[in-house]
C-alpha cells in the first residue's frame, strides 16, 4: 500500500492489520482479555490519531507516522551479535514486540519477584492481569494508548511482593531489528510493587539498524501503599525510526515513583509519563534528558496529578538542541481540590547549539486547592557566555569549552541516577558526544 | 426603553467582624485583602436618559444601519460588512478556560446612542445633566477640572461620544483626541491606513465581531516628535439594558511621540449578561513609546453568579518602529468572564514589550487572561509580570505566549506569573507557552500558586 492520505484509510488500514493480528491469535481471541482489544480499536477508530489541532499534540507533527501504512511485525527475527552486550540479568528480551526466551530470565511464581513475559504471566497470576491489564491506561482519550490496547498481546509483567526489596535492577530490553518492512510493535509493560515493595527497572529500547519502524508502547506502573519504584528508560531507537510512549502511572499512599529518561534516538519521538498521586504522602519525581541532533523531533510530556493531600511531585527536563532538531516540552502539574500541603516543582532548561534548532514549551499549572505551593520555570537560551568567557580566558579553546558548558548542562539529570552502571553508561554516552 | 431601577448596595453591608487580641501587620493585610473580596459591586445605578435603539439582532442589513447611522464613507461600510461575513463562518473559541452558557447572538441590540443626536453637545453645558450626574457618581473629573486632574476625558457613554475636553489644547500641539466616529470623518486617511492593521477584522470570532458592528471608540494620534502633556482617558460604561458594547480604539504614536492611556469601565447592574467586545489597536513608529493602562471594574454578577459583563477583549500593539515601546497595564476586578489578551508584536529592532496585570477574581468570576510577545525585530524584550488572586468559586487563568522568530538574534523576555489562592473552592491556573527559534536569544519563565503567608 501507499501512503496513507485520508483519516477514512487509516482507519481501515489499522482495521485490516487487526483482523490479521486477531486470527493470527489461534482461539486466544476467547479470552477476556480480547473484549479489551476489540473495545480498544473500536475506540481507536473513533479518535484516530491526534492531528496537531489538539492541544496536546500542538507542537509535534504525526503526518510520517500517520501516513505510513505499518505493518504487524510477525515472525523470527536474528538479534545481530553484540546487541545485548553489556546488559546484566535479571532481564527480559523482547524482539520486535515479541518476547524472547532465549535472551531472557524468568522468574515466575517467585516469592519477592516475578518476572514474565504477559502470556506467561496470565497463566500463573490470572486475576491481577485482569483487575490491572488495562486499568490505568487511557484508552478513551488517548489514540496511541488505544491502539497499543487494541494489538496488546505481549510484553513485560513485573511483580514485587509485598515488603520484597530487590536489589538487582530488572533489564526491559525491546529490541527493534532492521527490516525490509516498515513494521509496528506493540510493547505492553505491567510493573506492580506491592505494599512496601522496592525495585529498580531499567527499560532499553535499542535499533539495530537505521530501518524505519514505530514502537508504540504502553506502560502501567501500580506502586502499593510505601512502594519504591526507581524506573529508567533509555530510548537508543534508529534514527528513522518513530516512538511513541505512554506511561501510565498510580501511586499509593506513601509511594515513592521516580523516571529518569535518556532519549537519544528515533527521528520523532514522544515521551509521556502521566502519574497519580492518589494516596497521602506520596512522592513522584520524573526527569527527562533529550539530545536532539540532525532533524530529530522529541516531545516530552508529563502530567502529574496530586489526587490526594501532602504529595510532593518534582520535575526536571533539560533539552539540547543542535542541527535543525526541535524539541517539546508540556508539563501539566493538577491539583485536585482536597490535595492540601502540596509542594510540586518543575524546572525545564533548554539549550540551543545551533540556528536552526527549535524548542517549544509549555509548563502548565492547574491548582484547585489553596494550600499549596507549586512552581514551574522554563529557561530557553544559549551557552552562557560569561561561562565560555571564563574558560577561554583559562587557554581553552572554543569547541573545548562549549563542549564543557554542555555536558555541565546536562549532568545534572545524571546526578540523580541510582545504578552506578547506568550512570557510567549514559555518562559516556554524553563524553562520547561533548568530548573534552 | 427599560427604566428599572436597581437600588445601590450599602457597602459592606454586615461584614465586619470585632477582631480581639493581637492583629498582626499580616492579619491586617490578609482583612483588608477579605474586605476587598466580598466587597460588593458599588456602581450598580442605571441612568434614566432616553436611549435610540434598533431592534435586536443581527444580519447585513443592521451591520450597513448601524454605518449610515454613523453616516459611514462607503469603504468603512464594505469593511464592516467582509467582517461580518468573515464572522458568520468563525466559531466561537473554547479554548479558554472559562464555562457560560452559549451566547444567541441574535438577542443582543448591536446598536444603541444617546438620543441627543442631532442636537450634539457644544459644550458640557449642553450634556444632559442625569450623564453628568452619572459621571459624578462614577467619580470622572469631566467638568472644569482640567488643572486640578490633569485629564483630558473622552467619554464614551453606551456606544456614542457624547463629550470631549482638553481638545483645544491638544490640538495646539497636533494631537488628535476624539471619539472614533469623528475621526472617520475629520481623519479618514489616517483611520483608513491603520484600522485593522493590528488586528485584522479576520483575526478572531469576537475581533470580527467588532469589527462588523462596532458603535464607537477613541482615537487618539500623536504626531511627530511630540510628548503628549497630559494622561488621556476614557471611561466607558455600558448603560442600555441588552446593548452590547462594542468599541474600537485606535492609536497611533509617530516617530518618537510619547502617550499614556488610561481607560476605565464600570457598568450597571444587571440580571442578564452583557457581551462586550472591544478591540483595541496601538501603533508605535520609531522611538515612539505608548503607555496603556486599564482598569476594568465591569459588573462581575452578584454572589451566586448571576450576571454579569462577559469582557472578551482583543487589545494588541504593534511596535512598527525601532526602538519602540508598548507597555500594557490592567488591573482587572470586574466581569463575570474575562477574556483578553492584551499583546505586542515586536517588529522594529530594540522595540520593547511590557505588561504589568493584576486579575482579581471573586464569587463564580471567571477569568482567562494574559499576553502575547510576539519577537520578530532583533534585540527586541519584553517583560511579563502578571498577578492573579482568586477567591470564593472564581477561577483565575493566566494564558501567555512569548514566541522568538528565527531572526530576532538577541531577543530577551522574562515572565513571571504568580498566583495566590484564597478558600478552597476556587482555582488558579498558568497557561504559558513558549516558542523559540532563534538561539541567540533569552527566555526565561517563572511562576508559582502559593496560600498567603
């Protein structure tokens, strides 16, 4: 098929795609879990997918994901040598939204974790897929969550028993791999940390080629009352290809849920956290780093709701644009009328390394209580000059001292992470591009 | 004509409280801050002159009555009329976060003057008296106080200028102070060449409105090089039951001319509410500097939420020049709705923004209000600090957008917006958005919602 061109072909396109995914499905389409689906792409072709018309997505152009006919990706695919070096167990593969034994550890029916792919995970753990699988999701407004919805058939499941801490952090690999095809996967991740429970995740998205392909992906986090969950997302998709994430978040009392997102690949991107703070005393911290080269575009989301009184929420998202890249930010802080004694802070720093990037955003505040205390501040500019003056007056050259100015800029985000590997890691990533 | 009265409020009818034990500098303040709030609204009269009104509603045919009332020149007339077709196919926005019940736009009198027409007023002797008492009570320095206030005031009253002083002494120095109407026939050059050239007739539902049937409004031009002496001032007040107000203002300052503004508004109480949509258009020529200034104290509706002005505004500055400078202040108090943008476009290198806004909303009061800073012109700043307080079940919105165009190298803005909440029912929001293509540019955003103390 060509381009698609009308919302009346996308619809059918994605119709089409979903009669084959449904009788691919071999009598699972009994279950459940298929009412699920089948509400989700009736609702799906209701919404279509957002048009820049929509406040939510004013600033981020979808024509190249919408007008591409993608196709299911089906069938076996060779993971290229190297791929998963360097990526410790606990973990789980997944190639091209498929799960992958061979790459992966299990840990079903454990007594602290479990650690599944979600087919495997609906055999040993029935009824908290069906009570969470779709709970927090926002398949009624949001298109791309409905579309996951609606494909949903593998992915990552996460159990954290009660009062259990897990030290080793847990490894979410999804693997794109280079095709002939433009391809579409589905990721679907379930994380819940029960009552008391602490877990460190980290999520990879990696290409292994420069094909183009879209991963839309869906996750769901459910922090128990006290629950710790230290969540990492490292996006190193191909630098044609589209991400598109949805992660949706509850919180109990007392829960503690931290994001640190790295976002360095794909050529459009978004990357939205939505979180409830729904019981007392909970805190949500959520920190992004975009690093856009070339023509990439990358759009950060948030919204973080305060449902419930004496929850602290706190942001960072610190943007470097070079080349013609844009990014987006639009970060939402609600405070519900009866979430008192909130403290919510969000900071958004954005550098701009060459003339033709572009930034745009919009930190947003909506507070019905009155006794709160909320801010939000945006900074959008260059490299500080008195900055580069100081150096260059120490004999560093120019390139030298910009590049020092810009990793300075960005560390910030990596202060924060609590897996020293992972800071190492992104640590280099940043040396590798600013050296000095 | 309806001649209802409405009986005026005791102020603070039963609201103070004896304080005991020690009153502190901050419960003093956060009192008088209360007193304020649940104050109720003090300029509820309505005046008994006779009022010439055409029938309610509106199509082509009350659009060309309303330009030869005015006694219209044919490409005035034309204007009106591709506004009004251009407003016919616009939707009304809902973007804003603000919730009235739709408005029938076939229920309002475009149209309403003050019957003296033919005999118009020579001098404030001639002024229907019941106006001049109307005046008074709104407290308007319009008899001979020129030394004494300083201000020269062109007062609209509902849709017709009926008075204006200190002509003479600005016209010594070329400066044109008059109500629009008179400058589309004593300067049709000049209103031609600027009308629309801020805000096209095309650029939103309620601009295009105003730009259909709009009844009157100030004009004010100050010409080359020349510091205007004195504050000029208006003071509109909305007076005819079920008459929407539509004025226009246009001024235009020229090369390095200096004006300040002041427009005031109160209006009447009433049950029903009442549409007013103003335009307002500013032009700054090169080193030209234009200070405006409001204060808006419209009726808000009573304590339950009835009535009430809603106030949907479209007030922009153009700084054409280099060098030039728009600087927009409100003190926003009044209306049932607030929806008003007042923003500059900085098109001449260096030229400046600014707007100062302080929003107080009170009762079931909803407000939508903030700026455009829009950089085109390089090493063009603009300064934001806006001020919203809310209280009782209002809901306060600031709504701002600082956009850096790819060739303003070394634009500059900062904004700062800050709120304050007052009781649990009401709500404060901040809506900025931020555009930046130029990476030789500043901008930096700040803002918090905080409880007193």
């Amino acid at each position: 098929m060509t381009a698609i061109k009308t919302r009346e072909e996308q619809k059918d396109w994605y119709l089409s795609q979903f009669r084959l995914f449904e009788s691919s499905l071999n009598g699972d389409a009994g279950q459940a879990i298929h009412s699920l689906r089948t509400a989700a792409i009736e609702r799906f072709s209701e919404l279509g997918f957002p048009t820049s018309k929509s406040e939510e997505w004013k600033y981020t152009n979808l024509a190249s994901i919408v007008s591409t006919p993608f196709r299911l990706a089906l069938g076996k695919a060779d993971v290229p040598a190297g791929t998963l070096d360097g990526i410790p167990f606990p973990r789980l593969v997944f190639v091209n939204g498929t799960f992958s034994r061979e790459y992966s550890s299990t840990t079903a029916g454990n007594e602290s974790l479990t650690m599944a792919s979600l087919p495997e995970a609906a055999k040993f753990h029935p009824e908290l897929i069906r009570d969470f699988l779709g709970r927090y999701a926002d398949v009624r407004t949001q298109a791309f969550s409905a579309l996951n919805t609606a494909f949903l058939y593998d992915g990552a499941f996460i159990l954290v028993r009660r009062g259990a801490v897990i030290e080793e952090p847990v490894q979410l690999v999804f693997i794109s791999t280079d095709r002939e095809e433009q391809c579409i996967a589905f990721p679907r991740v379930l994380i819940i940390a029960e009552e008391n429970s602490q877990v460190k995740i980290v999520e990879r998205f990696k290409g292994t080629g420069g094909n183009t392909y879209f991963n839309n992906i869906v996750g769901e986090t459910i922090l128990g009352p006290n629950a710790v969950v230290d969540h990492y997302r490292i996006q190193q998709e191909s630098e044609n290809a589209y991400h598109v994430s949805h992660s949706h978040v509850h919180q109990d009392r007392g829960s503690v849920y931290s994001s640190t997102a790295f976002l360095w690949g794909a050529a459009l991107s978004r990357h939205e956290v939505r979180a409830v703070l729904n019981g007392e005393g909970g805190e949500c911290r959520a920190r992004s780093l975009y690093l856009g080269k070339n023509r990439q575009h990358s759009d950060i989301h948030t919204v973080l709701e305060h449902a419930a009184p004496r929850c602290q929420s706190h942001q960072l998202v610190k943007t470097m644009v070079d080349d013609e890249a844009h990014g987006v930010f639009s970060g939402r802080i609600v405070v519900h009328p009866d979430a008192q004694k909130t403290n919510a802070i969000q900071t958004n720093n954005n550098l701009l390394l060459s003339e033709s990037a572009a930034v745009d955003t919009k930190p947003q505040l909506e507070i019905f209580a009155d006794d709160v205390r909320c801010t939000h501040g945006a900074t959008i500019g260059k490299i500080d000059e008195e900055g580069l003056f100081y150096l260059r007056s120490r004999g560093i050259d120019e390139q030298q001292a910009r590049n020092v100015l810009t990793y300075a800029f960005a560390s910030e985000v990596l202060e924060s992470v609590a897996i020293d590997d992972v800071r190492r890691e992104m640590d280099e990533r940043l040396h590798r591009q600013f050296r000095f | 004509m309806d001649r209802e009265r409405y009986p005026q409020p005791a102020p603070n009818k039963g609201n103070k409280k004896h304080q005991s034990g020690i009153e502190s500098f901050m419960t003093d303040e956060s009192k008088t801050i209360e007193e304020i709030t649940s104050q109720e609204y003090q300029y509820g009269f309505t005046t008994d002159i006779e009022t010439e009104s055409i029938p309610k509603g509106l199509d082509e045919d009350v659009v060309r009555l309303i330009s030869s009332k005015k006694d219209e020149p044919e490409w005035l007339t034309e204007w009106r009329l591709k506004a009004f077709r251009r407003w016919r196919e616009m939707k009304e926005p809902t973007w804003a976060n603000v919730r009235y019940e739709p408005i029938d736009y076939q229920e309002i009198i475009y149209y309403s003057a003050p019957k003296l027409d033919k005999d118009r007023p020579k001098s404030l002797d001639d002024v229907d008296p019941k106006l001049l008492e109307t005046y008074e009570k709104l407290g308007i320095p319009l008899k001979e106080r020129e030394i004494l206030a300083g201000v020269a005031v062109d007062a609209v009253f509902d849709s017709v200028s009926v008075a204006t002083t200190f002509k003479e002494k600005l016209s010594e120095l070329g400066i044109i102070f008059c109500s629009f109407s008179e400058a589309v026939h004593n300067h049709p050059d000049l209103v031609r060449k600027y009308l629309g050239s801020v805000v096209p007739y095309s650029d939103n539902f309620f601009a295009a409105l105003n730009s259909a049937v709009f009844s009157d409004g100030s004009f004010v031009f100050i010409p080359k090089g020349v510091r205007c002496p004195m504050e000029l001032s208006t003071y509109f007040r909305i007076n005819a039951a079920q008459t929407g107000q539509f004025e226009r203002t246009l001024i235009i300052a020229e090369e390095g001319a200096y004006v300040s503004y002041l427009e005031g508004c109160t209006a009447p109480m009433r049950d029903e509410n009442q549409l007013h949509a103003a335009v307002v258009e500013l032009i700054a020529l090169d080193d030209a500097e234009i200070k405006y200034s409001t204060v808006q104290n419209w009726y808000p509706g009573d304590e339950e939420g009835r009535g009430g002005i809603y106030n949907f505004v479209t007030k922009r500055g153009k700084c054409l020049g280099r060098n030039s400078k728009i600087s927009w202040t409100q003190v926003e108090t009044g209306s049932a709705i607030t929806w008003k943008y007042p923003s500059c476009i900085l098109l001449g290198d260096n030229s400046v923004g600014e707007f100062y806004s302080v929003a107080l909303t009170t009762n079931y009061q909803q407000a939508d209000t903030g700026t455009k800073m829009i950089h085109i012109g390089k090493n063009t700043k603009s300064l934001i600090i806006s001020k919203g307080i809310s209280a009782g079940h209002a809901q306060n919105s600031y709504r701002g957008a600082v956009k850096i165009m790819q060739g303003a190298s070394g634009a500059r803005n900062f904004s700062q917006c800050d709120s304050l909440l007052i009781g649990d029912e009401c709500g404060a929001h901040t809506f900025p958005y931020i555009e930046v293509k130029n990476n030789d540019s500043q901008v930096e955003h700040e803002a918090t919602t905080s409880k007193i103390g």
